[in-house]
C-alpha cells in the first residue's frame, strides 16, 4: 500500500515506524527537515519537505497514485484542506484526518460528500476520554477496550494473591465461574508474552489479557484479584479537551472536582460544568491537595498538557492517599519510566490514536485494531467473508485455521451472540473474530487468512 503521512510529530512517527515494518511504501511530508533527517536515518521510506497541504509539495511526495493520504499535522485546518487537494487534484481513494478542536467536531455533516472530502476524522481527545472512561468504569483494571460494538470486552489487569483463580490451571475457570464463558488471551510474566494453554497456571502479578462477554467482564476480573469497591470520587487536573469532556460525561453519575491553573480556562470550565466543582490551582500544590481531601479521592486523573506535571501531580497524590492515579504521557520515555512505578497507569495518547489508524489501514476486512504494550502487541477484529473453498477461515474449526504461533483466538461475534473461541467453534461467514497477537509482526499472516481468493464474488 503506498500510503503518504503528512506530518513527523509523534503520532505521524509511530504511524511511519509500524506501517514501514510492514512492508508498505511511505512517504512523510513536514516543514522541518531535522525531524525529516531523523526519522529517514531510522526507517526505510521517503521524506519530503514542504507544507503538507500545498498541491506542489503533495504532488511531490506522489499523491497522484497513493493509496491513503493521513493527515496528522499539529493543525487541524492543515489536515482538513491536504485532504481537501487531495481528492479535488488527485483522488486519492481514502482520506484520514486528525481533527482536534470541538468547534469542528460538532458538525460532523462538514466532513462528508463534497464539503469536506475525509473519508475517517481521528480524534485523539475524544479516544483517550473513552480509553478513561472504561478504566474508570472497571475499578482495579490496567486496560479495557472493546471490540463488536461494545459487546465483547478486553481487559487486562494484574493478578493478585488471593484471587480465586490465581495459583490454578487456566482449564477449572468453568468451575470458579459456572454459566460464564471468558477466555484468557494472553499473560505476560516478567516482561515476557505466554500464549495461554488449559493447563497454564496463573500466577500472582502476572498481567493478564481476558476476552469476555461485556457484561461478564467484572465477574472475571474478580477471578483474578480482589474485588474493588465502584469509585465515587474523582479528580480530573487540567480544563483542557480532555479533561472538559471527562469531567461532563462523568459528572452526572460521580462526585467529580476539576483543577485547573489558568484563570479563563478555570471560568471557560466553570460555566460550561454546572455539576462539576472547578477549582482554581496547581494539581501539584500538597496544601489544595489536603484541602479537597485527596486522601479520600478514589481516582487522581492528571490530563493537562505538560507531562512533567501530570507524572508529578499524579505521583503526589498517590503519596497523599489517592486510591487510584493516572497521567497523560506523551513522552514515549516517559511512559517507560513511570511504568510499575506510584503512577498506576499512564496513558499513551499515541497508542491510543494508532490503533484508530490502523484500522482503516489493515489489509482484509478488519473493523478494529487496538495496539497494544507500545505496539509490540495487537489486537484486532477481523470479519470472515466468502465460503469454504474461498476462504481460509470460514466452515472451519478454530483448531483447524493454520494460525501463526504467536496469535490468540479470543471470541467470535455471530449477529448479536457472543461465542468465546473454544477449539471446536466453527467460524461462519460474516462473523466477527476477535484475535490477540503477542507479535504484531504476524499481522501480515492474520491479514491473508481473512483474505477471500479471486474465484469468490
């Protein structure tokens, strides 16, 4: 796929660095040649220097023939008018534009038909307020994604001692949960991935990847450590997207406060949040910290736009008695740092937005990907198409699928039935396949399973 990448910030890096892996052809355009150098030392693609939504410079990198155009830049109205040019001069098939500001978001008949030619707007505040939402809703969990519309669940978390399922075989789940069907897709023990079998036994502080039903997911998290209490009480410190759109959603249903330092974003989020209590301060002051009783505050989420300030804010807290603390990390080195560390999780918006793109980038019919442990690991939805001598995956038993060592069958998605992937689950056409790589470098293999042959109309 000739895919072109306007913009080498950290989003457009990332995005490069997977797709490059993977054998496609890429082109980055962006203004500045030094980050430009950088990236073409590390990767084999092509660079071109130039503003992203000029037509000279997208001729240039080759928008005549590519494949996808990704707009990523730091501006969104540079991202909306390169995709603009692109489809006037060069109909370029599809169209990805990361889009920001709520002001645009609001009207989304703009981006549609001839108005605004973007075939799929990425929002990255708008991801990271759900990624929180749903950590926020499983209390004790490290990530919790969703795949078929909401009906099947991942979710990661550490196994504690004393979890009910913790020092036994992965095969007595049935017998600690009768009538509740989850399946186990991945552990990692020290660092490194272990592909789950019946006679795996769990062990404590391993993370554990589980797929279930969704409205099962609690149940198994209590398998594998201890049940926590539903939060009550948050803090969200910074009034920016993030912290607006978290603090509206979640205001109705929990007690939530919302620091921020800057006095018109303060009153901005004052009026805008009549059920919110919006204080005016540094998340990092110990003595506001005392004073909103942050030793009863069940989740300390920092999301303002300095990372310095959430790793130490969120660090603060949890040194104050702040049940449960996250941080907004930009920084990939960062993230590594704090890994394991006070902060129970830090969230990458990068990982975040990567997998967004790269759903609307895989080969086949996937309909969502998450990346996943930095983007060593993925997992993805794949919809099986075709018959049995078309298709490599339908009319065949899950056991009978040459699947590459390093993946995982979690669920497969029939209409609105969730079936957890046991061996003998033959897949039908138009299920949804719900798959756990440990090595994302398979993906290509994945991809060509799911892949109809010529022969089938």
């Amino acid at each position: 796929m000739k895919v072109i990448i306007l913009g080498a910030g950290q989003v457009g890096t990332s995005v490069a660095n997977i797709l490059v892996s993977e054998a496609n052809d890429i082109t980055v355009i962006d203004q500045h040649q030094s980050l430009l150098n950088e990236l073409q030392n590390r990767l084999d693609l092509r660079v071109v220097q130039g503003h992203c939504a000029h037509p000279d410079v997208l001729e240039n990198a080759g928008a005549e023939d590519a494949d996808l155009i990704l707009a990523v830049t730091n501006s969104d109205e540079t991202n909306m008018v390169a995709c603009q040019i692109a489809w006037t001069l060069f109909h370029t098939p599809t169209k990805i534009a990361r889009v920001r500001a709520l002001e645009y978001l609001r009207y989304p008949h703009l981006f549609c038909g001839d108005a605004m030619p973007i075939d799929v707007l990425i929002s990255p505040e708008q991801l990271v307020t759900n990624y929180i939402l749903r950590l926020i809703e499983h209390p004790g969990a490290l990530q919790v994604l969703d795949f078929a519309g909401g009906r099947v669940r991942l979710v990661a978390v550490h196994a504690y001692y004393g979890g009910p399922l913790v020092g036994h075989e992965l095969r007595t789940l049935p017998e600690h949960m009768p009538g509740i069907d989850a399946r186990v897709a991945a552990i990692y023990r020290r660092g490194r991935a272990i592909l789950p079998a019946g006679n795996t036994v769990i062990e404590a502080d391993d993370e554990v990847f589980f797929i279930s039903a969704a409205d099962h997911a609690l149940a198994m998290m209590s398998e594998l450590r201890r049940q926590e209490k539903p939060f009550k009480r948050l803090i969200f410190a910074g009034a920016g997207n993030i912290g607006r759109r978290l603090a509206h959603t979640m205001q109705s249903n929990y007690r939530v406060k919302l620091i921020e330092q800057n006095e018109r974003a303060c009153h901005a989020a004052a009026n805008e949040l009549k059920d919110t209590f919006v204080l005016r301060g540094d998340a990092a002051d110990q003595e506001l910290l005392l004073n909103e009783h942050i030793e009863d505050t069940d989740v300390f989420c920092a999301v303002t736009n300095d990372d310095e300030a959430n790793i130490l804010s969120a660090m603060l807290a949890k040194q104050m008695g702040a049940r449960r603390v996250m941080a907004l990390i930009n920084k990939p080195a960062y993230v590594n740092l704090v890994e394991r560390g006070p902060i129970d999780i830090a969230i990458s918006p990068q990982q975040a937005t990567i997998g967004s793109l790269l759903t609307h980038i895989r080969r086949g019919d996937v309909v969502m990907v998450h990346s996943l442990r930095r983007g060593a690991a993925e997992a993805i939805e794949a919809i099986a198409h075709g018959d049995s001598t078309s298709s490599k995956v339908v009319g065949r038993q899950i056991d009978e699928i040459p699947w590459p060592p390093e993946v995982s069958i979690g669920a497969v998605v029939r209409a609105d039935e969730v079936l957890i992937a046991h061996h003998d689950v033959v897949i039908q056409a138009e299920d949804h396949v719900i798959l756990f790589l440990t090595d994302k470098r398979r993906i290509a293999e994945v991809e060509q399973l799911f892949q109809v042959s010529i022969g089938f109309i």
